[in-house]
C-alpha cells in the first residue's frame, strides 16, 4: 500500500475543512482543536461538536498528552493519499481513546493514530497486589531469574527440568503464604512458559524482545548485556508499568488445541510447497522432460515411477497408457501426443556423474513430499473432528469463503474470550491489516504493518481473497479498488480491513453472519459499488 509525504500547500477536501486554515491549506492546530477536527470531519457537523464533543474535548484536552488519549476520526483525510481513504468506508466516527496492541499481549500503550480504537472507557480491571515482581531470561538449558522484593534484588539460576521448575514454583508459593507473583518473561509461548501455566499464584506478562531490548537500552546506556542484567530489567519492568499491563489469560483447551493443529497445518503445507520447489528445481538440472509433460503433480509421479529420462524412454507405450488414464489423462489423441514426445525428446545431459546423484536426490525429495501430504490429510481430518465440537463453529462457518481450512484459522484469530479484544480495530492491529501511519512535523506516511502476528495476517488475507469470490460486496468492493488503481495485495488487505470489524461483531453477539442483511445496510447508506439487487 503505497503512501506519499503530505505537501505543504495541498487543498483539502470539503470534509477537511475544519484542520484547515481559511484558504483550504494545513494549518499547524493545538491537540484539542486537531481533536475536535479529527472527530466532527469538518464544520458542517458544528452543532454536534458543540453539544457533545466540545465538554469532552474540554475534559480530555486538558491532560492530551500525559493520558495519551485522542479523539480521533476513522482516518483524517487530509492526512491520507487518495488511495488511503478506502479504509473505513462503511465505518462511522467516534470517539477514540487509545489501546494498542500492546494491550493485548503485554506492552505498554503507545500513541498511534492510524487506527481508531475504544468508543467508550473500558471497564478498569481489578488490581491485583503483588508479594514480590519476577523476571525470567530464558534459555535452553537454563534460566536467569530475578526476583525483587521491595528494593531486595535476589538473582537465581533455573535449572531447564521440570523438578526443577516445580520446586522453585513451589519454594515461591511457601516463602510468600501463596500470594500472587508477576512474572515477565520474553515469550508469549513455549516449553518454559507452558511448564508455568500450572502455578494458578505466577501471574504472567509475556512481552515481545524488542521492547524488553528498548527498556534495558534507556536505563544501560552503554549496550552492556548479559542474562542477569536482562532478568533484572524485566522485573523493574513489571514492577513499574504492571499496572498498564494485561497479564496473560491462556484460552480454553479446545480453543489451544485447535490454534496449535491449524498452525502446525499450516507449516506442513508450507514444507509441502518447498518440497515440491526443490523436486523441480532438481529435475530442471537433468529431467526437463517430467516437468513438460503437465502439472507439478504429474511430473512427480512420473519421476516416482521413471527417474530418469532414459528409463522413460524404455517404458512400454501399454504401460505408459495405463500410468496416464490412472492420473485423469484418458483422452486417447493427447496420450498418443505424450508418448511421441517421450520417444522423440533429447536428454538434457547424458553425464552420469549429474544423472545419478540427482535421480537419487529426487528420489528421497519425493518420499518426503509424500510423508508430508499423509501429514496434512491427518491434520485435516484431526482439525474437522475438533472444530465440530467446538461451540462457535457455526458462526465461524458462516462467512462465504470460510471452508475446512480457514474457519478453524478465523475461529482461533479471535479465540472464545470475549474480553480479549475491546475493539474491532484491536484485531486489526494486532493481525496487522491495519495500516501504520507514521508523522513528522508535515509529513505523513501510511505504510503496511510489519510488526504483528504474521500467522493472523496471512489467515485474514486469505480469507478476504477467497471471500471475494463468494461474496457479492466483497467482490464488488475488490473490483471497485482494482479499478482505482490498488494492485491484487493491496485491495484485499483493505477487504481484509472490512471483514475483521464484519466478523468481529459476529463474534462479539455471537451471531453468524448473513449475505443479504449485510448488502441491504449497504444499499441503504447508498455505496456506490454495491450492486442492485436487479443487477444480481
């Protein structure tokens, strides 16, 4: 998605105005006032502003920056290429106070107006009083632990074995009468984080490595590192900022298990794919010939069969038949036409020090891709009999384009907590289908997310590209981006925008989706690349 510096003197939409100065240019404003213009979109909503918004910009604005709280439009669009405005087409303004994703997986909550977040104050969570705040370094075989109690810094060594891990989880729970301890640790998932789940008194704030490298860099100026030291930073860590934290809260164990089978899925086709990549790859090096006679599955089951050109060569042409009417080739003249091909080819080479070797590769690449497909058809049959028994599968099979493969991924995005997310634009930052806007002084960029949860990012992607091809307004939508100019990824992370807030609000009433609601709320706001219901 591209993005392009703001220019000092662009003229500004109608519905900008009001972030404008009187001859239809940036103006530098206060926060409140960019606040107020953010939120009303321009002047024509100015008995709205000074009936509702202006009390809360009055509250808010007063403490803009120490509460890092905004209110915010969707998108300003000034501040937004024309290509960038497409984001929040259905969406209404609102007010906005800001939770980012580090809400969501234990960080501290930073500024970021490229996506609009809260409407209304959430429900503060009840503070729990810690004994003593923990901080884990972890590692393979062993683990710097720090543990402060007031200003007493004790630094230990864990051993990485489960007695070990059960006696100091227990020497925690006698020395401070069983009350809770905050434990920080780089690691939102693995060994030693699953062996600490069992302990109901630790209480666990993954964080991501960045952030944890960012906090010890501004208090050790220097770079010095080492596993102590970062054990200590993590406890000061937590120690401070637990309150703006949200400690981890695993899902049920339907829903882990089901996260865990589509993930693991997902990287067997993946291995899948890159098999199949190194099988021609090889075969170009000294049998061309299997890759010309059709697709990549053909190829493969010939040089399964034959693994070099000269053995296909002195196959029977009864045999060769009856290989090709058993993989769906029984068209008689187009038989007849591969085997002459077969007959007529030249060899790439003839230099057995090249054939050998590669024949003997291909051969091992082709028992792998075959474990590896058994791999995935058990995974998909495993995958099927735990997401029929989960509870929300029938919401998440709703949505057109959501098959086998990707309801299970959509129901593990959002999980069974419907406390996880406040927000839909909660979801769509932390998959990262939202955009990130970056601004200086007058300059402002939109650019792709990067830093998110890839693995969500590629599920929602998917599936707003299949749904295109099942849905009327989705499809509508996609050719409508296309036309603008938008290239294939582009459209469909913004397609992707749009089913996370349909879907989030799915889950939310725990309600499945319908086609035909959803276009008539459409033609009734009067979008434009909504199709009639005549035309359809």
């Amino acid at each position: 998605m591209g993005s392009e510096p703001a220019k000092d003197a662009e003229p500004l939409p109608q519905s900008a105005a009001g972030f404008a100065g009187g001859d239809g240019t940036r103006a530098r404003l206060s926060c409140r006032q960019q606040a107020a213009n953010w939120y009303v979109g321009g002047t024509e909503h100015a008995p709205f502003r000074d009936e509702f918004l202006t009390p809360i910009v009055a509250t808010i604005g007063k403490d803009f920056r120490a509460k890092r709280c905004a209110l915010i439009h969707d998108e300003p669009l000034q501040m937004m290429s024309p290509q960038d405005s497409f984001y929040k087409d259905f969406a209404a303004v609102k007010v906005a106070c800001r939770l980012s994703t580090s809400r969501i997986l234990g960080a501290l909550p930073m500024t970021d107006h490229s996506q609009a977040t809260v409407v209304a104050s959430q429900p503060t969570e009840a503070r729990t009083e810690f004994a003593v705040f923990v901080g884990i370094d972890w590692a393979d075989e062993e683990h710097a632990v720090c543990v402060l109690e007031g200003e007493q810094v004790r630094r230990e060594v864990l051993p990485h074995t489960p007695e070990a891990i059960a006696a100091w989880a227990a020497g925690l729970e006698r020395d401070f009468d069983g009350r809770p301890v905050a434990v920080m640790l780089e690691q939102s998932r693995g060994a030693l984080l699953h062996a600490l789940l069992q302990y109901p008194q630790l209480v666990l704030y993954p964080i991501n490595p960045k952030q944890a490298a960012r906090y010890r860099e501004a208090l050790v100026h220097s770079g010095k590192k080492d596993d102590p030291t970062d054990a200590e930073c993590l406890a000061r860590f937590v120690r401070e900022h637990h309150r703006e934290l949200r400690a981890w809260r695993p899902s049920d164990a339907a829903t882990r298990q089901l996260a865990l089978l589509v993930e693991l899925r997902r990287k067997a086709v993946e291995s899948r794919k890159q098999t199949t990549q190194q099988v021609e790859a090889r075969l170009k090096q000294y049998f061309p010939l299997a890759l010309d006679l059709g697709d990549a599955a053909l190829a493969i089951a010939v040089v399964e069969r034959w693994p070099t050109q000269q053995a296909l060569a002195r196959a029977n042409p009864a045999t060769l038949r009856k290989f090709f009417a058993q993989r769906g080739r029984r068209n008689t003249d187009q038989v007849n036409e591969l085997i002459l091909r077969i007959r007529a080819a030249i060899p790439l080479t003839t230099d057995r020090a090249i054939i050998e070797p590669s024949a003997l590769a291909v051969k091992f690449l082709v028992q792998e891709l075959r474990v590896l497909e058994a791999a995935v058809a058990e995974f998909d049959s495993t995958i099927a009999q735990c997401f029929a028994s989960h509870p929300d599968a029938e919401l998440f099979r709703s949505p057109p384009g959501a098959g086998a493969a990707l309801a299970p991924r959509l129901l593990v995005a959002f999980g069974t907590d419907r406390d996880r997310f406040a927000t839909a634009d909660e979801v769509q930052a932390y998959s990262g289908i939202a955009p990130v806007t970056k601004r200086s002084g007058k300059s402002c960029q939109v650019a792709k997310r990067h830093f998110c949860n890839k693995f969500l990012r590629q599920t929602f992607h998917e599936f707003a590209d299949h749904a295109r091809k099942w849905s009327t307004w989705s499809k509508a939508f996609y050719d409508h981006l296309r036309a603008r100019g938008h290239r294939h990824h582009a459209a469909v992370r913004c397609l992707a925008f749009k089913w996370i807030r349909i879907l989030f609000r799915c889950w939310k009433n725990r309600q499945p989706y319908d086609e035909e609601r959803y276009l008539r709320q459409l033609r009734s706001k009067g979008v434009p690349y909504v199709p009639s219901p005549q035309s359809t």
